[in-house]
C-alpha cells in the first residue's frame, strides 16, 4: 500500500486528504520510500530531506487538516524542486560547485507561495550545472538518468524533475526553462511540463541564467496537475522586475476537453524541418486525434523563426556572461568543462549582435501575434528527436549528425524568445522512449493550451505505460 500513493497525482489525492481517508504522513512516507529505493539508480535528487523532519511537517498537515484548516489542493502534498529555488536556511546549490554550500536568506517566491498552501518539500532535484545544457550530466552530483532506460539522458536542464515525477520520486515539481528547460525533460521523460508566459509566475529568488528569457513552470504527471500547480504559483510579484499583473484564472475549471470548432496552426517549414521520421509520424498522429475531436487545421508561416537560433543563443550568451562573469574571471576551474566551455563563448557575442537579437525578438512577437488572429494554438514536436545515451554530444536525425545542444533547444526556444506559454504532453513511444507534443498559444493563453493538452490527454497516448524501473520496486 505504502507504494500506491506516491504513484498518484495530486488530483488524486487532493480529495482524500481533505476527506482524511488518508494522511500526508503515509503520503509522505511513500514517496520517500521510492526515493530511498530509487535514487541510487536515477540520481535524481541531489539532496534528500531529513526523513524525521519531513514528516514533522507532514503530521502537522495532518493536524491542520484533521482541525479543519484545510487549505486547499496542495495541502499535505509532498513536492520536490529543482535545486536552483531559495529555500530560506537550506542548501541551495544551483547543481554547482561554486554554490555548493550556499544558504540563502529568504525563499523564492514560488517556494513561499508553495509553503503557505501547505505543500510539503522532501528535498532538492538535480539539474545540469546553472541550468546551462540539457542534459542534466552533472559533473559535481553525478548524471541524472532516465527512467525509462537509465543510459539515457532524462533531458535538462530540469532533468532531476522530469526523471522524479516520471518515476514517482515526487508527486510533482517545478522546472525553470530559458531554452525549453521544462519542456525537453517532459518530452523525454514521458510528462507534462508547461512554460507559462513570461511575467506570470515570479523568478524572485531563482537563479538567472538569462534574465529575458527564464521562466518557471509546473511538470506534473497529468495536466489537471499541471494547472492545479499553476493556479498557486501566478501572480504579481514586485520584487521581480519582469513580473505582470494579470487576472487571475481558474486554469482546472477550464480543463472541459472540449475543443470543438479551434483551429490549431502547422507551421511546416521551421517546426517540422529536420525531424526524426517516428517523431514527425507520431506528432502528426496527434494532431489527427485532435482533428477527430472536432478542431479544423490551418498551414501558417513564421518567415523570422529562421533566424530564431541566432536570437536565442545571443541573448541568452550575453545575459550569461554577465551573470557568471565574476565567478569566470575568479575561479573558472570550478565550473564543469561544459559549463565552462559555454561560459567561455558567451563573451563572444558583441553588443550589435545582442542588439540584432532584440530586434528579430520583436519581428518574431509581431509575426507570431498577427499568426494567432487566424489560429488559436500553434502545434508541433517538442524535440526533434528522442534521448539520446549519456555522454553523447551529438545526435542523428535521419541519419545526419547534429549538435545535441542546438536540437535539444531548436523547436523550444522560439517561445522563449517571444514569451508566450508552451506545454509538452506525451505523444507517445519511438524506440521504447516517450515523444513530446508542444502546444504554444498567444500571451496568457495557459487555460487554452492547457484545454487542448487535456483533451489529447484523454486520448492515452501512453497506455497506461510506466518506466521500466518500475521493475527495480517489485
């Protein structure tokens, strides 16, 4: 019994536990099991809370709830998050040496808002060093690995997240996402993972690695989930420049599957240029179980995502460079020979070029605004190809080799660049891994692409399938 809830879904267990037909102590307990059983295999934590502390706080929940001081859907539920969020008087590492022992003095927003709605936190998850690559190949905390085979990549640099709630190791988390940093494990891992519009959610006290371009998000084992997480993690925040205002949504109340009479756009010539064959056969796949549910299709054009990857890797090598550019100058040994090799090339872009950059930004946010006057959501494959073995620095599609950086962040960073939400929800399997769908719409539009997202997700494009380490825990 101990096992079965730390395979549910917050939606799961929301009800029982306001009902108290189960406690956040047993919750609680069960997860941490699978960590202990599991992590040795997946590494996907670099820091496992205290048991004993962890559940304290989950007897307090208990209290509270068994009081009537129930505070809603995330009440006694047990997170883990990416250790790159400020946890007041803990260990933050950002998945680093050089931050190794860092302990901040105030939480992040989103983990303050996360603790007031009574969520539980057993520990920090691994990520690719200063969330700079994706691949999660830590070279201070070790690779993290995939779930569903453990040679391969769980993606990054959110990996630590995507191979935990791909494996029950959490029952949900949260990912930052520059480049597709979200996206790329929820792809890989088999997950939903949603990058909200830039704005919506607060980074304060997150650490940059690119202030125009990081965003923070849910991954989550369903939608439903996904949008439960969002609903409590949104809002104004003045201490974060790049915050908004916007009206408050009920993001689970607009999850009604239906998407009848919508019009989803294909933009062919960036979006489903250079894809490897299954994924381009099992994305247009999901895109027909879409048009069967009553959606119409439209072929669009974005002429500036050619020069998309120009963009993205000026803005976010320039905004880098400033960032790290103490630490670089003092002590660059102690950055991981990826990191420091990207940190190295980040001083190359000149002030034209980020200016350039800034300029097709602007040009790719008009011609994707004036694009969704015709469509409601954008359609595509989240990556272009599936996870790759550990160690790999490149890829094949289709028989030609690629750079692994540049494909894993090709088809996601466009929706970094301008902004707007993008989720990825499995598609289904080539090659015994999970394929991901991205889903992008205009500027706020999380309920839309959450609905859509939902209603394909009706469709069990997985089957019901869980990773094959389940086998490790019979």
């Amino acid at each position: 019994m101990s096992e079965l809830w730390a395979k549910k879904t917050i939606d799961d267990l929301a009800p029982l536990l306001k009902n108290r037909e189960i406690s956040p102590v047993e919750v609680t307990k069960s997860v941490l099991d699978r960590v202990q059983k599991l992590n040795t295999s997946i590494n996907a934590y670099i820091d496992i809370k205290n048991e004993e502390e962890v559940l304290r706080e989950a007897e307090q929940a208990e209290k509270e709830i068994m009081a009537g001081s129930y505070r809603g859907a995330l009440h006694g539920i047990p997170l883990a998050l990416k250790d790159i969020l400020n946890f007041k008087g803990e260990t933050v590492t950002m998945g680093s040496k050089i931050h190794q022992h860092f302990i901040p003095e105030y939480d992040a927003t989103v983990v303050s808002k996360l603790k007031k709605a009574g969520a539980l936190f057993t520990g920090k998850l691994n990520m690719h060093e200063y969330a700079y690559g994706g691949t999660t190949n830590n070279p201070h905390f070790g690779a993290c690995r995939n779930p569903w085979n453990l040679d391969k990549i769980p993606g990054g640099s959110s990996g630590g997240s995507g191979a935990a709630v791909a494996a029950d190791m959490t029952i949900a988390s949260l990912g930052t996402d520059t480049a597709g940093s979200i996206r790329i494990p929820a792809s890989i891992c088999g997950i939903v993972g949603l990058k909200p519009t830039h704005g919506l959610v607060s980074k304060y006290g997150c650490f940059p690695l690119s202030w125009s371009l990081d965003h923070i998000g849910p991954m989550t084992k369903t939608v439903k989930d996904a949008a439960i997480l969002l609903e409590f993690i949104t809002g104004y925040d003045e201490k974060d420049a790049t915050s908004v205002v916007s009206t408050p949504v009920n993001y689970v109340h607009a999850l009604t599957g239906d998407i009848r009479g919508k019009v989803i756009g294909i933009e062919e010539d960036f979006f489903f240029n250079m894809i490897d064959n299954e994924v381009d056969s099992l994305v247009r796949e999901g895109i027909r179980k879409l048009e069967d549910l009553g959606v119409k299709i439209e072929l669009v054009k974005i002429p500036s995502l050619k020069y998309s990857e120009f963009a993205e890797y000026m803005t976010f090598m320039a905004e880098s460079a400033l960032i790290h550019q103490n630490n670089f100058n003092e002590r660059p040994q102690d950055f991981g020979n990826d990191v420091r090799q990207s940190l190295r090339m980040a001083n190359i872009p000149t002030a034209s070029d980020y200016l350039k950059a800034q300029q097709i930004r602007m040009r790719l946010a008009k011609e994707f605004s004036k694009m969704f006057e015709q469509v409601d959501v954008l359609i595509a494959p989240t990556l272009p190809v599936i996870a790759s073995a550990i160690g790999e620095e490149t890829v094949f599609i289709n028989g030609q080799e690629c750079s692994q950086t540049d494909t894993l962040i090709r088809l996601t960073s466009p929706a970094n660049l301008v902004g707007i939400p993008s989720i990825s929800i499995p598609v289904g399997f080539s090659k015994g891994m999970p394929v991901g769908m991205q889903i992008l719409g205009p500027a706020f539009s999380e309920a839309l692409i959450m609905n859509f997202a939902y209603a394909f997700e009706q469709t069990n494009p997985l089957k019901g399938l869980k990773p094959v380490i389940e086998e490790l825990v019979k």
